[in-house]
C-alpha cells in the first residue's frame, strides 16, 4: 500500500512537473524560448547545439549589431516596462500622457496605486475629470489588475479582461464572497440569477485572478519585439507564416552510449533524456496551440488587414477558448508576449482581439472610438459637438447606435475635452 501511494504521489510530481513547464513555455516569445532553452543546455549534457536566432533577424527588426547572446544583459524593473507600453495608447493630450506616467511611479511594488486621485490631480495640476481619464489608461495596461486602488478592484480589472464583468460583482465582494471559497455553484447561481455555467466559469476565473499584479513584472530581462509569424497577401489569398525562430531546433549527440557506463551516469543520462521528452513536447505543445489560435484571429480579422483599423471585429479571448476547447487563461498565455508582422508594422497579437462596443452589435470598442475622433477631429471648432449630437452622428454616418454615456467614456479614453472647453473663440 505505501509502495503503492509513493508511486502515485511520484507519478502526480511528474505530471505536475510536465504541466508547469507546458505553461510556462506557452507564455514565452521566441526569443524567450530559446534563452530558455539555452540555459536547460547548460545543465543537460546530452544537448549539442540550438538552432539561434541568427544575426540577420536582430538587423531586420531592430538594426541591432549585438550578438544574441548579449542581447539580455539588461533587466527593466515593473515601472520601467509599464512607461514603456503607453506609447501603445492613443493619448491625444501630452498632460493627460505626463499623469499616466507620474501615475505608474505611485504605484507600490505590488502595482497599486499609492496615491489618492485627489492628490494625484494636485500633482499634476489637473482636474478630476482628467485624473480620472488617465487613471483609466493606466488600468488599461498589462497585465490586467495594475493601477487598481483595493483588492476587490484588482480582482474585478481582471474579471472584466476575461469577460466576467457581471453588474453584481459588488455586491459579491462585498456579502457573499464565502461563495467564492466555498465554490457553492449552485448558491451562487441562485443568488444572483444566474446559470450554473456562468456560476462555474466565475468561481474558475477568480481563482485565476493574481492578488498582485506588480509581481508579474519583477525584473525582466529586455523584451526585444520580435515577431513569432508574418501575415502576406499572395495571389489574392491571406495567409499566415512562422518564422523558423519561433521554435528553436535542439540537436541531441549521438555519441553517448550507455552501456559503456558505470550505472549511476547511466541512470543520470537516462533522466536527462526524459526531461529533454517532456521539453519536447511542451515547445510542440506551444507551437500547435500558438498556430491554432493565430489562424483564429488572423481569419477572423481578415477585413483588418484589408481595410485597416476601421475594419478590426469583436474577438475575445474567451470566443478563442470555445473554439479550441481550451480554458481562457491558456488562450491569455499563448499570445502573451507575441507579435505578428503585417503590413501595417509588427503588431502585438492582442491589439487584435477587441470587445465589442454594444452586445450584439458586432461593432469593436476600437472602431467606435476612432469614428468619435474622426467626427470631432472634423466639428466646427467654434460649435463643438456635444456627446449627444456625437452619438447621433455615429448614427447618422456609420450606422452605429450607442448610448450618449458610452460616448462620453469614448471621449474620455481618447484624452478629449466635452464640447464647452473644446470650444475655440473666434474674437
């Protein structure tokens, strides 16, 4: 019976051990994969060489004349890599932008916010309204949680990133989270008037849900952009093409012969190999899964990369999910960190998944917002338009039907003014 439990308890650390390093080679980038498989080589003697990520690449994308293997050597800490993702936000106002970037350096190491909005404003001699717009696109960065003042906050930024974003989330928080720690499905379902389905993926989500999003950010080394695929028209037809880098090719000596060996080199080498099995099948398990879900997005973003933003349609991590019969979080982790090469430049992957702007529309949240810039980029200066006369524009010239509050939030998140301080005098 003991002989038996070690077994099984041997057998679960295997595959537990397995599990967390498919998880963890799915979540890494090209490069990162190779770096990380450089490092296993140094404790593997049974590997001869890996296929690098040659020279020519760095020059391509970045001009870089360093070798590969030095390309790591600085690390940037949680602040360091939040500055460096607001350029990917469209901040029209360079002081909206400045309290975005004062507004990460009040972050405490665990990424909350360790500074009251009203001090903040003061900071930065700024309004409310203002702060409140730029605290928006601080939450707005990765990961999902940053910039959160409380925990219920942190825990409801990342329910809303899986689209779990249900109204009743307060109230959760606040009365009935033993529901949660229980995982009494059916209680919770009830409660809130809500199937058992949705009770279960809500209790799942929120235990995947990181308390401290900072510590996601610890020192990394430097992220180089490199693209794990490209996406070319040929012959009329889109298609979807890795790069060699994207899996590194390890090369495994021959030479070693086993019998020649005393028993406990032989028991070593032979140990070796099974994890070299397992690294194996994790870097095949990251490249089928990485294929699948890009061909996904790239199909179902076929009119993006036609047309351009105004083209890009609704797509969610958790769409992927069902389509793959994957969990959502295995989804979040293949297109972290990676990067596509389209005509339009070298796009993050998950600039291509967009929520959509009103349930049943079909319309992305993205597309809204650039038809709110482009009406008010157009007004008559001297009669700005009003949030309402914005939201019947949206009607009018591209058959778009939100409310006049989400065009509001719209306004907000692009950094522009309401009409009364967009107004210019004419004397």
């Amino acid at each position: 019976m003991q002989q038996s439990l070690v077994l099984k308890q041997a057998l679960s650390w295997k595959m537990n051990q397995s599990l967390h390093q498919s998880i963890e080679i799915l979540q890494l980038s090209g490069i990162e994969l190779y770096d990380y498989v450089q490092k296993i080589a140094e404790e593997n003697p049974l590997i001869e060489d890996i296929r690098p990520i040659d020279q020519q690449v760095l020059t391509q994308f970045h001009g870089d004349s360093n070798a590969f293997e030095n390309m790591n050597a600085s690390k940037k800490n949680m602040y360091e890599q939040l500055k460096e993702n607001v350029y990917m936000l469209s901040i029209s106002e360079e002081s909206i932008k400045e309290a975005v970037l004062f507004g990460i350096d009040s972050l405490n190491e665990n990424g909350y916010l360790d500074i009251t909005l009203e001090d903040w404003a003061a900071q930065c001699q700024l309004s409310m309204e203002e702060i409140q717009q730029a605290l928006s696109y601080l939450q707005s960065l990765d990961p999902p949680g940053i910039g959160a003042r409380t925990l219920q906050e942190c825990i409801h930024l990342q329910l809303k990133e899986m689209d779990c974003d249900y109204p009743f989330l307060e109230d959760l928080f606040e009365n009935n989270l033993v529901l949660i720690a229980e995982e009494d499905i059916q209680d919770l379902a009830k409660t809130y008037a809500i199937t058992d389905d949705e009770a279960g993926r809500l209790i799942t989500n929120m235990k995947l849900c990181h308390p401290n999003p900072g510590k996601l950010l610890e020192d990394e080394e430097t992220e180089y952009i490199i693209p794990e695929a490209v996406v070319f028209k040929e012959e009329d037809e889109w298609r979807l093409s890795f790069f060699h880098w994207s899996s590194p090719q390890i090369q495994i000596r021959e030479d070693i012969v086993l019998d020649d060996m005393p028993k406990d080199g032989a028991d070593f080498l032979k140990e070796k190999k099974k994890e070299l099995e397992m690294l194996d099948q994790a870097i095949q398990y990251r490249g089928k899964t990485l294929e699948q879900v890009l061909r996904i997005i790239v199909n179902k973003q076929l009119s993006f990369f036609e047309e351009g933003i105004t083209a890009l349609k609704p797509l969610t991590l958790q769409e992927i999910a069902d389509v793959l019969d994957l969990h959502v979080s295995t989804i979040s982790r293949t297109i972290s960190h990676k990067y596509l090469q389209t005509d339009f430049g070298i796009l993050r992957v998950k600039y291509l998944l967009q929520r959509e702007a009103r349930k049943g529309e079909g319309i992305a949240r993205v597309v809204v917002k650039q038809y709110v810039q482009k009406i008010i980029a157009d007004e008559d200066q001297t009669r700005p338009l009003s949030d309402e006369k914005i939201r019947r524009k949206l009607e009018e010239l591209y058959q778009v039907y939100v409310a006049r509050r989400t065009v509001m939030k719209y306004r907000e998140e692009l950094g522009i003014q309401s009409s009364s301080k967009r107004k210019r005098r004419t004397d």
